[in-house]
C-alpha cells in the first residue's frame, strides 16, 4: 500500500478542534493498515514534515495526499494535483468541487450523500467517527441533573433553556477542557446539545457530531438538535429528544419529566459495533485497498465518464424542455 499523508494546518493549539482529533484518530488507526504520517502546511512543527518541504521531494508516485481541512481543500487540492488525492470530508457544504480522480471518504451519511449527488463520478465511500470503548455506562450515581458543552451551543440553549433550568435541578455548564469526558458523562443523567445556529453561521453541516453519540454510549438521556451527522444516529423518541421543540416551556417540561422518571439510555452494543474500533479499522482496510487499486488504474487510463458541469446541466435541462415541448405538441394535434 502507498504512505498516507495526512494534510493539516498544524497539530495543535489554534487548531485544536474535534476535527482536528478526528483526523488524528483516523491516522493512528490508519498506522496500524499502511504508513502514514502527519505533514503540517500552516505551521513547521518539531519531527513532522511539511508539504513545502514534501513537495520537493523527487518521487512521490508511492504516496497518496489526505485532504481534510475543509476550508483549505480547494487551495490543497491544486497543490497537490498532480498526485494521487483523499478527500476525507467530514462537513458538507463549502461549495467546491472535486475532480473524479479524487476519492472521497465521509464520515457519516448525510455527508456521503451530499457527495453523491455533487460528485457522482468520485469513489465515494462512509467510514464513521469511532467512539473508543472508554464511552460506557459505568452505572454509578449520577450528581449532575442536566450537562451542557457551551461550545457549538446555540444563544437559546444558553441564555433560555439553561437559566430556566437552573432554577428547578442541578445543571452544569461546561466551558474547558474535559480531560476525562467518559467520567463526566456517567455523571450526568440529561445531556444537552444544540449545534444548528453554530452551523447556520459557519455556513457548513455538523460533520458527525460526537458527543451526543459519547454520552448515549454512557447511559444519558441526550435532546439534541437533528442537523447534519447528527441525523445519522439520532433516533428522536426512541434513543433521543429533539431539543428545541416549539417552546421554551415545552423543552422544560420534557426535562424535568426525563429527570423525575430517569432511567440510563440503553445503548445495545450492537447499535454501537458500527463505531467501534474493530468495525472502523476493519472498513478503514477494505477502503485504502480498494482505493490502492483505483489509483494503480488511474495511473494508466483517463476519467471517460462526463461530469455534472454547469454548462452540461444547463445542456441537459435544454433538452429536457424541448422533449416536454415536443410531446405536447404531438398529444395536441
């Protein structure tokens, strides 16, 4: 198998995000497949390569680029054109398009779709965020009565629904760092997640939304928004609530009575195999094999099949007009 370098802006500080550790988990499940590496290209960081540096380097026919930083893809894409390219596309919604040569792995539904239908002649394949198995229900007592993230929150959830909470239960807002967010969970018996106003401003979906799917694995009773990834998993009424739900006074309500019956979230583990690391490193494999042998071909035939190009489409839906134009001149005669 080609090395796997993994393209990001830097491994840390500004860039500190959950996608940034999603990429990174991915690369260390990718290191145990096939070599890969991380190579920075907004900041020199000590003992990892940089892509000006990389891009010097006489042959690079053994090495696939990982594009995954949304916002800089297209800039990427083009300085990376002339070598065989991943897109590991975790939001949707940046506009750009995307060569045919140019693989695309999502990490959840809603954004394999919103590919297949921008880049139909693409591999496209879905290989989901993992959860590692720390995220379980360690069923102890739970002092926290609702958890909230302030991060991604949305203004409602934060200057609405929590005050009004405040003043009947127990609610613990979180604004830092959690070193161990598995224990935090297990504290809590309600958690809350609301990233749709976070989003609508970024201009971009929710690529998976992880910890929602954390705190279910951990026995809490989850309302969250339904935007983006979170659709994937997201069950409402059966293994979640959606929060936001017509009224203030509604969303309280639906709280407290999850508070005065609590019961742990049941997450069957076969629901949860899917994130899993076996079942993650097990697709992982089956992808960068079948991608490997895509790029063999690749490198001896041309891309034949036409694409979904402006001036096509608006070829395309001439014809479709003149087609509706011709049958009802046929049926009115």
């Amino acid at each position: 198998m080609r090395t796997l370098y993994f393209l990001l802006p830097g491994t840390g500080g500004k860039f500190a995000c959950g996608g940034l550790w999603a990429e990174l988990k991915t690369l260390k499940m990718a290191q145990k497949i096939c070599p890969a590496e991380v190579v920075t290209y907004r900041q020199r960081e000590k003992d990892t390569l940089f892509l000006d540096d990389v891009l010097q380097q006489p042959n690079l026919d053994n090495v696939i680029f990982v594009l995954s930083w949304g916002f800089d893809v297209p800039k990427l894409a083009a300085r990376v054109r002339s070598h065989p390219t991943i897109y590991h596309a975790h939001s949707a919604g940046y506009g750009f398009q995307l060569p045919a040569s140019v693989p695309i792995i999502t990490v959840s539904r809603n954004t394999l779709g919103y590919w297949g239908q921008k880049a139909p002649n693409n591999l496209l394949y879905y290989l989901p965020n993992e959860i590692s198995d720390s995220f379980q229900n360690l069923n102890q007592e739970r002092d926290i009565d609702v958890l909230v993230q302030v991060r991604k929150s949305s203004r409602y959830l934060l200057n609405q629904l929590v005050p009004a909470l405040q003043q009947v239960c127990n609610v613990y807002v979180v604004d830092h760092y959690i070193e161990d967010l598995p224990g935090l969970f297990n504290r809590a018996k309600v958690y809350l997640y609301d990233s749709a106003e976070y989003w609508a401003l970024q201009g971009v979906s929710e690529g998976f939304g992880l910890q929602p799917l954390e705190a279910f694995a951990c026995g809490c009773q989850v309302f969250s928004s339904l935007n983006g990834g979170l659709s994937d998993y997201l069950d409402p009424g059966f293994n979640c609530h959606k929060i936001a739900g017509y009224s203030l006074a509604f969303d309280t309500q639906r709280i407290l009575r999850v508070l005065e019956n609590f019961e742990p979230s049941k997450a069957p583990e076969l629901f949860l195999e899917e994130y899993r690391t076996p079942n993650i490193l097990q697709k992982l494999q089956l992808i960068l094999q079948d991608i490997n042998q895509f790029f063999d071909h690749q490198h001896r035939h041309a891309s034949d099949i036409p694409s979904f190009t402006k001036t096509r489409l608006f070829k395309l839906s001439l014809e479709m007009m003149w087609q509706k134009i011709q049958k009802r001149y046929l049926h009115s005669r």
